[in-house]
C-alpha cells in the first residue's frame, strides 16, 4: 500500500510586487509547500482565513495598512502563525521594531535564496513546535506513552518497544545504558512497575558509584555478626531485600573487579552467602543494572568482566540523549512546568513563551532530561507573569541557545560528530559574523557576545579573524 505523505506546509507571501512573488514562488517552489499570494493587507486576511497558513512572508511596506499594523492584526487573531517581515528597506530600526512587535524573522530584499528557505523552515518548525506545546497542555495526563516515561519520538518507541518484550518475562537481565540524566533508574522502574509477578514485591535500587568496595560488598550480599569490625549484628543486604522483585544495580560500571567477580555467580546461579557466613541464600530476582559508560570498551580495556557484561546484557536498552528527541522537548516542558506550578501554587502559570521555547529546542543539554527539569524548576520560582518568558532561564542555556538558534537563521550547522565539534562549528560562525557585524572591533565584539576581550583574542587567533584596535 503507497504511504500516504504528509499534508504540504502552507506559506503565505504578501507583497505588493508581482515580480518579488514570483521570485518567491521559484525559490521555494521545490521546497514541498503550497505557495499562496496577496498584495495588500485585506488580501492577506482573507488568505489566512481561508487557507490558514504556516507561515506568513510580509512585505513592511504594502499598500492601504502597513507592514507593522498587518503583523500586529495577525498576532491578535492568529498568534500561532510565525511571521517574517521582508524589506528592500532593510535597515537595524525596522528590523528591531517589528521583532518587538512579534515578527519571528526579518530578511531583506534582494533575498538570499538559502537564508529565505531557512528562515521558513525554523518558522514551520516553531509553529509546529508551539501547536504540540498547545495540545500537550490540554492532554498533559494522558500523553505518558509508557507510565511515567515520557515521550513521543521515534527513538523514544523503540526504547517503548524494548520495553513491552521485556516486561512480558519476569526474569530476564536487562542492562540500561545512557548518558547521566536521560532516565535510566525511571526505566528500570517502570520494568518492575509493569512486571505482574515482580511488582508486588520490592525494588531495591543500589548505587554502585556511591560506595567503597568493602562497604559495597556487605550492602549488596549482607553480612553475618562480628564479620568484622563494626558488625554487630546480622545484616540482610540488597539482594536479599529484593527477593521476589527486582534490585537495581546503577553505575554497574564503577564496580570493582573483586565484586565482580562475585556478582557473577549471583546472577547465574541466584544464590551468594553473606560476608562471614556459609550458608547459601538464594533468591528469585530480576537484575537490572544501568551504566553511563561503554562497557564493551571497557572490556577491552580490562577495566570490565567480560563474562559479567555477556551476563549482564542478556537484554540490552540505549537511553537517547535529549539532544538525539529534540521533539520530545515541548511535551516534557509541558509536564514539568504542571509539576512546578502546582508545588509553587502558580496556578495562573500556564504557558512558555514562543522565544523561550526555541531556546530550550536549540541548546545541547549536556544534562539530559534531569536538567531540562531543573531549568523548569528554577524558572518556575522566577516567573513574574503567565508564562516562562527568556529572562526566567539559566544565563549558561539562554546564551549559547540563542547563538545556536542564530546560526540555525544565518545558515545550516553540519550536527555531525561529537557535541564538542558541533559547538565548536556553531562557535566559529557566530564569531564571524560578530567580527563582520562590528568590522572587527574587539571592544564591539566583547560588549555584543557578553564575553571579555581576551577570550576574543583568542577566539580570533583560532578562528584568524581580522582585529582592529
């Protein structure tokens, strides 16, 4: 059966210039949208009436209302349809003036082609971003695809898809592997929450990081009396506590080698003794471990059992990076933003502002998920207002999102590669353009990126750029 594709985004060109819709027209004609056209202010209205369209192109100058009133009159009606003012006029004070009244873009007549085509496509991607916002808010409750988790994106079921597998057998070893913050320990509850013979017994969840070996050993297998200083009575460890449900074996790959070696037997075999004891205990659990680091190369580095991985990934699950489900940024704003308002008692808190929004969808989050919710807690406590507004968030994210998302306007970034060689490039160009906008003046340069005049020197240095004192 032929796959039926999605419906074509709808752009709107208003300009009193046959010849510049025209030119319009040819430049994204091989975009797959559904170019319409109006020259004036009432023709605008109408179309958008009638095809209601993804995103508006607006002349600043057209005959009867002018650019400025025709955008103000959108945003009262329409306010989700992104705008990007045109000009042949193009100066700083216009541009300035019709982003403070909402225009999402400003590009100047004679278009650069590429600049035009990225600027409509950011625009189609903030309107999508800001009706899912939108719908999320009206059905936050009833979106959790897979109980707690939350997500939506192609990565995020295939990660739902592991999971329905495993939480149809009550015993098989499951080993979680993500970045810090991308939600490993809630994956691995919610293994246990939907394991019917599993779920009405105990989830014991140990951090492996956090303990010495000597102290790890007697948390995880239990200790007899006067097994050693300090023992004064008999003590059940976390394998023993789990019995009939599941214990949580986290950063799996700080374990020692010595109690590797013990984890060994227990995993197969289901039964360990107690330090200082000889009697065996045996247990009926599922493990799951979780780790952030490649264990595979870990093992071949020696710095990991090789037959404890094989035991351990009996049925692995990779976490993605918020960076790798960008798309599922709005939804977890939406849900945490209700998480917060509701403990802060905002109740009137109720939305995130359209520039906040892309910000958070620009930045990297090295933190994953974990800091994407502190971000909406510590922005929470600021808001003033009915939104989450740009001034209520981290200095570090508004920074470096806004040099992305400014990048993103002025040009395609190459996303290949690590994270540091993606900053790197995003660096580069938002560095060049600084020193073209200020005819490398390094004063100018400092005071516009917020950064001092020796990282400049240096920034220029690596990137040999023009400097003029």
């Amino acid at each position: 059966m032929e796959k039926i594709s999605e419906e074509k985004k709808k752009i709107l060109a208003v300009d009193d210039d046959k010849n510049i819709l025209r030119l319009i027209q040819a430049y994204l004609e091989n975009e797959d949208y559904r170019i319409y056209s109006a020259t004036d202010g009432n023709e605008c209205f109408d179309m958008i009436e009638k095809e209601s369209p993804d995103v508006v192109l607006l002349d600043l100058r057209i005959p009867g209302m002018d650019g400025i009133a025709v955008m103000e009159r959108i945003r009262k009606f329409y306010p989700d349809i992104p705008i990007v003012m045109m000009s042949a006029h193009g100066t700083i004070e216009s541009a300035v003036e019709s982003m403070k009244v909402g225009a999402y873009d400003f590009v100047t007549k004679p278009f650069d082609s590429n600049r035009l085509k990225v600027s409509v496509r950011n625009a189609i991607v903030l309107r999508s971003m800001s009706q899912e916002l939108n719908r999320l808010r009206s059905e936050l409750y009833q979106v959790r695809d897979f109980g707690s988790i939350i997500g939506r994106s192609g990565k995020m079921q295939e990660v739902y898809s592991a999971l329905t597998k495993i939480t149809s057998s009550s015993n098989v070893t499951v080993l979680i592997m993500g970045e810090s913050g991308t939600g490993k320990e809630l994956v691995a509850r919610e293994i246990h929450n939907r394991t019917p013979t599993r779920s009405v017994k105990p989830f014991v969840a140990v951090n492996c990081a956090a303990l010495p070996e000597s102290l790890l050993e007697s948390e995880l297998f239990g200790h007899e009396k006067g097994a050693f200083t300090g023992a004064t009575e008999r003590r059940s460890g976390k394998f023993e506590q789990a019995n009939g449900g599941t214990i949580f074996l986290d950063e799996i790959g700080e374990m020692t080698a010595a109690t590797q070696a013990k984890l060994i037997r227990v995993i197969q075999e289901r039964e360990f003794t107690r330090i200082g004891g000889s009697d065996l205990i045996h247990v009926d659990i599922r493990i799951v471990s979780a780790t952030n680091r490649n264990l595979e190369e870990a093992v071949k580095e020696n710095k990991f059992r090789e037959d404890l991985y094989y035991r351990l990934s009996v049925f692995p699950i990779v976490m993605p990076s918020l960076r790798d489900r960008k798309e599922d940024i709005p939804l977890l704003s939406a849900h945490f933003l209700e998480k917060f308002k509701k403990r802060e008692k905002k109740n009137s808190l109720n939305s995130i502002a359209k520039d906040a929004l892309e910000i958070l969808m620009s930045y990297h989050w090295p933190g994953n998920v974990r800091e994407l919710e502190n971000t909406f807690e510590r922005a929470v406590v600021l808001a003033s207002g009915d939104e989450i507004t740009l001034d209520d968030l981290p200095q570090t994210i508004k920074t470096l999102g806004l040099n992305i998302a400014q990048a993103n306007r002025d040009g395609y970034i190459d996303l290949s590669g690590t994270m540091d060689e993606v900053v790197e490039r995003v660096e580069e160009k938002v560095m060049k353009k600084a020193f073209a906008d200020c005819d490398g003046n390094v004063s100018e340069v400092a005071r516009r990126l917020n950064i001092g005049r020796a990282t400049i020197y240096r920034k220029a240095e690596k990137y040999n750029l023009p400097i003029k004192e």
